[in-house]
C-alpha cells in the first residue's frame, strides 16, 4: 500500500488495515462469495443456501459464522410458520469496495467503505430522477420495468467508468516505470531510492509518515532527504 | 458475479474463474502483498526482501513461489559481482485490476487484465504529452520532477473516478433493493425472482447463460420465463 492510500486510511476506524486483510481472508472462499451473491438479492435459511448451491448445511453454517464474524452478514431468528424450530434467516450487511490494482511497476490494495448517501447528487442526477419516478409508480410490474433500465443503464455507467480508471493506472504504470529508470540512474542508494517514490506519488510526504511506512527511524528517514536532497535539488518544490 | 460480468469473462482466457480465485487466495496474505509492493518498485532478491521486510529468508522464497506459481511475479538467475552463488532476482510482472464491490444489494466480483497500451488517447492526452515531456528530457533530475507532477496529477484523477465509481454502485445498490422489495410483492417462487433479477441487470439474457448461472436445466428456465411472462408481461420488452 502506498503512503497516499495510508494517509487516507487514517480518517477511517483504526482496525481498516485488519479489516482489509479480514476482508481478504473472508473472500478468497469461492463458497462464501456464492453465498454472499445470494444474501445480496434477499435473505436466506442456511438449509436453504445448502440446496440452492449444492454444499452441505454444515458447511454452509461454518461460511456463515465467518462471514457474520467479520460483519459481513448478519442474522434474525424467524418463528417457523409450520410450528417448527425456529430459523436464522441471513442478509448482507456491509457496504463497501475492495480494489487490488496490479501492473508491473504499480501495485495498490485498499478497501473503501461506500457511503449510504450519495456525495454527488448533480452528476447522477438522471438516476435519482428514474428512482424518484419508479418509486411513484403504483403497479410493481412497471415499477420494476422502470427499475430495470435505471440498473441497466447505471452498469453501463459503471462499465464506462471502470475502463476509464483502468485506462488511468495503465498511464501511472507507464510513469513509474520512467521514473524508476531515471532514479535508479542517479541514486545508488536503495534506502534513498525507496524515500523518492514516496515523492513521486506524494510531493512532499511529512517525515514521520515516510519512516512509518518504510519502518525507519525518523531520525534516519531525515538524513536520507538530506542526501537525496543534494543529488535532486528539484524534489522539495514538488 | 453477475451474469452481466461473466458474459464478459467470456472473452478471456477458459481459465479466468480459476484466476480470480488463484489471485484472492495468493493476494489473501498480507506478506505477498506486501513483497508484490517492493517487488512493483525495482527487482528484490530474497535476501534483500527478507532484510527490508524483517521476515525469515526461508518464508520470502516460500512466498515468492506461490507469487512466481501464480504468474504475479517472474525471476532471472543473476551471477554475483563477488563471485558467490549466482542470486535469483524476482520482479513483478502481471497487469490486472481486481475489485469486489458489496453493498447489502448488489455482490460483485472481478478480475479485469490491464492491457498494455490505454485504449483511450485521447481523453488521456496531457498525460502522454507530460510522458512524452518527460522522456525528451536529458537531465534525469529533471525527468524524475516531471514524471512525479505526471504521477501526482494522475493519482488525484483516479481519485476523482473511484469516488464516481463509488457513488454510482451506491446508486445501484438502491435501485436493486426497490426493485427487490417489488419482485417480491409480486413473485412467490424464489426461482421466478432469481430469474427475474438476471432480466434486471441484463435485459434479455439467453436461455443458456441464466440455466447456466442458476445450476438449472434449460427446460425448466423456459418454463419458469413462461411463467414469469404471464406476472411481468413488460419484462420482455426490456
């Protein structure tokens, strides 16, 4: 993870770093990311998700205690109509993005929470308009007609956006790969080198977060930028 | 994952399904990521990582294995300068982006590959132009200043399209849940409504992908569009 991603992690709950390794952890089961699938369309009795994906009931249960652990899912227990025992019926809970970003001289890993609200109403302002309308519409068949095209037409949007983003890292990728060649051609240092692509990316990272991130004492992190300072004297007005 | 997405894994490599799980269950452990992080800066031995990372040499060449086995990373034999064992040099090699996005209505996983060249210029063309600044100049302390001001201003726009990535999948996230609470006002079968929410995000999915999807028989996917038609008689027209 690279220092900007860090400083940005700091405004969110101090376990966000476990919470990306745990999230990690939770999803690298295919079974329990066939079980969250359907926990996003609507809720489910583990005998139920036992059937539908052809996995015992015992196993189903273990997949949900983690995925409930790590807040996930969560559960409510349901009277049985039909005088049964009672049920635990399971939704997912959790919102958020988890991106792994990957070329060879970019590697980025981070999970962003996503908000309830939508923080920039005016540029989707289209898809709250075509909520708004469906809400208003009494019949649930066109109501869902009219659901259908604004989900359709926000993934096309989605679509639209993610190659841009893809299109974005690949240029980043084509600019460190510049910047490490240049580097390496004036800094014989490793240490030095590792501090300057935290200028890179950041301008002018403050020391504690720099030694922080390269598990380095301050003090040495400080005669480091004095060195690279004398062989790049243009860094500081980054 | 949808089937929206899978219709587009289509067109990758058969081996696509396996990657993405491959990759969450290499990228699960946080030394790999955090060796990938180095290793995406300039080419590591494994005694140098094992030095840097404060982790027994024996457990990087075990990591290191797992990431080569995994295509993330590729190495070459080097001959030692001070005529010791040749070392092995291990670089980072793969391009890809992986996201999961959950919200409480909307699951989805994929690993998309990040082709080389952007496939997009023009939209991107002051950052070639900066690159290409770049490359032109002689004085690689100069060159480093301008690739950094290239990386900053191209780290603040993939910002700027995460956040509107972000606030469309809250979007999408909202629309499914109305049209969730629709469906089920008006579809008891839990078959029709899995169904159905595939028209939702597709349209018209074919006949073989929702059997496929849905681990069900064509014949009874027909018979349960029949009987979804009968319901939602608009749904066709979608």
């Amino acid at each position: 993870m690279t220092l900007a991603r860090r400083s940005k992690e700091k405004a969110w709950p101090e376990t966000v770093k476990a919470t990306l390794d745990g999230l990690l952890r939770v999803l690298e089961n295919p079974t329990r990311r066939r079980i969250l699938e359907r926990l996003a369309r609507e809720s489910h009795y583990p005998l139920q998700l036992s059937k539908e994906l052809g996995v015992s009931q015992q196993a189903v249960v273990k997949h949900l205690r983690a995925l409930e652990e790590s807040g996930l899912v969560s559960s409510t227990e349901e009277k049985s109509d039909l005088g049964g025992p009672n049920r635990r019926a399971y939704r997912a809970t959790e919102r958020f993005s988890l991106q792994i970003d990957m070329g060879p001289r970019l590697f980025h890993a981070e999970m962003r929470p996503m908000a309830h609200a939508p923080s920039n109403v005016r540029e989707y302002g289209w898809a709250e308009d075509m909520l708004r309308r469906a809400r208003a519409e009494d019949d649930p068949r066109r109501r869902v007609r009219l659901l259908g095209e604004t989900i359709r037409k926000l993934n096309r949007e989605i679509d639209a956006v993610e190659e841009r983003r893809l299109n974005l890292l690949r240029l980043k990728d084509a600019a460190m790969g510049e910047a490490q060649g240049s580097v390496g051609d004036v800094l014989a240092s490793y240490q030095e080198r590792q501090v300057l692509y935290f200028f890179l990316e950041q301008g002018a990272p403050s020391l504690d977060r720099i030694a922080e991130a390269l598990d380095l004492r301050e003090k040495v992190v400080a005669d480091l930028l004095r060195r690279i300072e004398r062989e790049f004297p243009l860094i500081g007005e980054a």
